[in-house]
C-alpha cells in the first residue's frame, strides 16, 4: 500500500496527473504500475488502476490478474471497479476513500447516481440502433470454435 501511495504522490510532484496510483502484487511480487496520467496523456481512461492492469497483464502475458491483489491509494471509481471486476483479481486494497477523493475536487459520486436511474432518464442519451445484421459480431463470435472465453 506503501507503494501505492508514494506512486500517487510522485506522480503529483512530477505533475503527471492526478493523485492517484496503483500496484498489483501476484505471490508477493509487484508484476504492474500505475498512476493517474489523465490530463497528460489526454486519456479519460488513464486511471492508476487500468494503467496498472494494463502494465500487469502485458507483464504476465495475460487478460486476467487471476491470483492477484490491488493495492489502490484511493477507492476505486465506477469505470476502474468495472476494470477490476473484468480482470478478476482475488482482492482490492485502497488507502483514501471516494468521500475524501471528493474533498479535493474528485467527485465521481454523480455518476454512481446515473447508474441507478433508468437509461432512457439519465444525463447522457443513449439510443438503440436496430438495423439488419445487427447482431453479426454476436452471432459470428458464437460459431467461431477457436474463440477464447472470458
């Protein structure tokens, strides 16, 4: 956790980002890193969390951090427990909680409140496209016999 931390504090210093940073730890070895790269990398997505399971995975030539344990200077937001959820690792550990994120201007609350409401009532309009072929990736993916499951 340790480590987490001093990644989030750097990484302010160095003003790369956000306060934010992550490890991910497999039978005691750090095998990924991240930090919150946002507004330099001009990426939404650049949470310390999903940089550390893109560094894991590529690290262990692997899609999932089966056996694996998160260590998080902040509770995870929605976008990086959905990540984290996808990844399957056995446990996540954070430091500050999303009440203190939100003290400093990091207030993702408004969006655990979007996920509750119905889709056709929240603030970001999402519309269903129904065409012929619709569903070709779908059907294709399911009589592909290679296919790896996830």
């Amino acid at each position: 956790m340790e480590m987490a931390v001093q990644l989030a504090t750097e990484n302010v210093k160095k003003k790369n980002g956000g306060p934010f940073g992550a490890v991910i730890v497999k039978d005691g070895v750090i095998i990924g890193r991240g930090c919150n790269n946002v507004t330099t990398a001009f990426d939404p997505t650049a949470h310390a969390e999903i940089q550390a399971i893109r560094d894991a995975c590529k690290n262990l030539n692997s899609f999932q951090l089966t056996d694996c344990e998160i260590y998080t200077s902040c509770e995870p937001c929605p976008m990086c427990i959905g990540a984290l959820y996808w990844a399957r690792p056995k446990a996540i550990y954070y430091s500050c909680t999303k009440e203190d994120a939100a003290q400093i201007g990091f207030d993702d609350d408004f969006i655990y409140q979007e996920l509750a409401i119905p889709m056709e009532n929240r603030s970001l309009a999402m519309h269903r496209i129904d065409f012929n072929n619709h569903d070709l990736p779908f059907r294709t993916w399911e009589s592909l016999e290679a296919r790896v499951e996830y």
